[in-house]
C-alpha cells in the first residue's frame, strides 16, 4: 500500500478526530506526522452535520472515468451502544438501507479501507470506504478530501459554474491582479501529497485536475492555468499544457525536474520569465547535471526511468540568501519564488518548493502550499518564510530563484482555438 503521511493538528484542533489509545497510528501530537501503512480496520468518526458533504465528494473520486471509492458506509453509534447501519450507497449513489447489521458487515468487508477516530460524546457517524478492485490505493485521496472539508478555502465552497464565473470575472483584471485574486480562492486548501496524476493509465493514475488538495507545485501551475484562462475547460487545458511538454497527458511527457524539464518548456511556451536578472545582474547560477545512469540509483526515482527526462547540464540562476533582503522590496507581485538548495549526491534536484510573492495589507508574503505544521496554503511573511530556509542545515538552502508569470494570450488562443 502506498505509504500516507498524516497532519493530524488541524482535526485535533477543530474536535473531529481524537486518539484511541492503542491503535497502530499510534498518538497523533499537534504538529506531528504519521506514516500509515496499515490502514485496513481504522475507523475515521465525524460529526453528523458532515454527511452530506462527505458524501457528495466521496462520490466524486474518479480517476479519468473509473471511479476510486465502490461504495460508502454510515453507521452510527451511541454512547455505550453497538454500531447500528444507517444507510449504504454505492458508486453509483444509490442509496439502500441493509436490512440487518450482517448485511452491513458484508457491504464493508475485507476489501474495506477504513481511518480511524474517536468520537465525542454524541453520536456519530463511522466512515467505511471499499475500494474498487485493481485502483490505487485511495487512503491519500481520502485524507485529502477530510482536509478539504475541514477547510475554510473559499474555492472548496464553489461549484464548477461559480469557479468559471470567477475565472471570467479575472479576465478583467491585469495578468498580476489575476494571479494575486485566483491564489487567493486557495487559502486554506489542504495540501496533499500527489494531488494529481495523469489520467487513468500510466504508472501515477490520478485526476488531472482538482481544488480540494494542492503540493507547491500543482497550487502554481493551478493558479497560471486559472489566470490564463477564459472559463473552467479552458483552464484545464492549459494546465495539462503547462505540466506536460507536449500539452498531452501522460507519465513520459510529464515535467518531471522543475530544473530541466518545468522551467525550460513554459519559458518556451510564454508562460513564465526568468525575474532574477532584473534584480540582480550578477546573480550565480545552480547547474543540475542529469545522467540517467546515476540519478536512477537514486531511492525513489528509478520509476522515471519510463519517463522521457533528457541528460545534460541546467542550470538556474537565483538570488543567495545574503542578497535576497536587499532586494525584496524589488519582487514584482504574482512573482514565483522557487527554493535552491546546494549540491546533495544523495538527491538529484535543487529546486525543493515553490510560491508566490505577494503585497497585502500585512507586507510582503509568500503565498505557497506550505508542508509545515498547517499542511495548506497560507501567507507566509516574506521575513519569516526567508529566515526558514537560513535554519535548514542537513540540506543547506543557499538561495531563491525568480520567475514572473506572463500572460500567455497568442499560446492559450491556439488552445482554446483547438478545443472548438
């Protein structure tokens, strides 16, 4: 089973999760995380007033057009009382009502990946999840969607003809303003580890698009494609153009290294500009060698080896940690700040994280989907979120490279042109 890792203070802190004492998780601390590989006979208890919007998007889990969740159980259970099945509905969201416990039981059998919780002191409801045979496994989707609905993002709360309203209305601002009020629909998105895939083949089946659950990455691309387009589809379109060198979905064509493969292809395609010079015309370079030999002896990368990655040297040219004070007040809004780290032969990348840089009413910010203890995207203080990366020491961060996002109207034309 794909390895979960598990933010529990946010559920902590709101009294929807609690510890039992006992289970294989463990104790779930504030700020802590937990790697669960065992999941199979946890139980996940949420309050009552949760059901219908937990099964309005435990419904939605699909990958392409195979769906991810078979069926979903509620059973409620009362202080001192035995589980009791209230209702079951399948993939298909027809509700039915077993006539008996036993038929409840059978409903949520081996199959059955279940989280785990403890109840207050009222009643509430025992989540159940059968996942269809032969799909991935659906633990991290799942964790991602009670994040997403423990979250006050506003972008969670829209439907799709409200988030095309939205994209609409952004059409009329400028590109910077644009990036600045469509990030902003994204504050307190949970962030998810692989939150999208490549349609439903390849190695990595998963959806392509999605707002319940953002990495750094996926938050930016998401926010360019938003900003670049004219309504919902649109945007789609350009985002599997912007994560994909031939625009086409698929695991060997996937950007894979924001070094040689993210960075080069949308410079290229118009939708971003290397924003270091402008500040600094003396900047050092960062060279990300690639030999295909090598860095697939690296743990957790030989399954590139499918993809197409070219070797060669790439280089990144970033601001140090020294000069980036001095020049902040310089940043451009909508900016995207990329995190550089020193040479590691044990890792392959420099480019560790990603966001943007932004002007609010508190200062200057980064706006990214931050993998501290808050796992969502926040504003971070621009002070802050610099004097972090000094404090890292086993993996030294030695500087930040700067993109601006560019509004890549003739690119998105031939796009949207090929969608009609």
């Amino acid at each position: 089973m794909q390895r979960v890792r598990w933010s529990a203070s946010p559920l902590r802190h709101r009294r929807v999760v609690r510890r039992r004492r006992g289970t294989p998780l463990g104790g779930l601390a504030p700020g802590s995380l937990r790697e669960a590989q065992r999941v199979r006979g946890q139980r996940l208890r949420v309050r009552v007033a949760r059901v219908p919007l937990l099964l309005a998007r435990f419904r939605q889990i699909q990958v392409g057009e195979r769906r991810l969740v078979e069926a979903v159980s509620f059973r409620i259970r009362g202080a001192g009382a035995h589980e009791r099945p209230i209702s079951v509905v399948d993939h298909a969201g027809r509700r039915r009502r077993p006539a008996a416990e036993q038929q409840a039981e059978q409903d949520c059998a081996a199959p059955c990946q279940c989280i785990f919780g403890i109840p207050p002191p009222d009643p509430c409801l025992v989540l159940c999840l059968n996942g269809a045979p032969g799909t991935p496994s659906i633990i991290p989707m799942i964790a991602a969607l009670l994040a997403a609905l423990l979250s006050t993002a506003p972008v969670l709360s829209l439907t799709e003809p409200q988030l095309d309203a939205k994209i609409s209305e952004a059409q009329r601002l400028p590109f910077t303003q644009r990036i600045e009020v469509l990030s902003a629909l994204f504050l307190g998105v949970p962030y998810t580890d692989l939150p999208l895939g490549d349609g439903d083949k390849g190695p990595e089946p998963g959806p392509l698009f999605r707002t319940d659950g953002v990495d750094c990455q996926t938050y930016v691309e998401t926010v360019l494609a938003l900003a670049n387009a004219h309504n919902l589809d649109h945007a789609k379109a350009i985002l599997d153009d912007i994560r994909y060198a031939d625009g086409k979905p698929s695991f060997q064509s996937r950007n894979h290294f924001t070094e040689a493969q993210w960075l080069p292809a949308n410079a290229r395609k118009g939708y971003l500009a290397d924003a270091v010079p402008s500040l600094d015309k003396r900047a050092p370079t960062e060279t990300l060698v690639l030999d295909k030999s090598q860095w697939t002896q690296v743990p957790g990368l030989k399954r590139l080896t499918a993809a197409d990655v070219p070797d060669g040297e790439y280089r990144v040219r970033y601001l140090p940690l020294d000069r980036v004070e001095q020049r902040a007040q310089k940043i451009a809004p909508g900016t995207i700040v990329m995190v550089v780290r020193e040479h590691d032969p044990n890792r392959v990348v420099r480019i560790t994280h990603m966001g943007f840089v932004l002007r609010t009413d508190a200062g200057l910010v980064v706006r990214h989907a931050s993998t501290g203890t808050e796992r969502a995207v926040l504003d971070e203080p621009w002070d802050a979120f610099v004097q972090r990366q000094r404090e890292y020491k086993k993996w030294k961060v030695i500087g930040v490279a700067l993109a601006r996002p560019l509004d890549a109207s003739q690119r998105v034309a031939r796009i949207q042109t090929a969608q009609r």
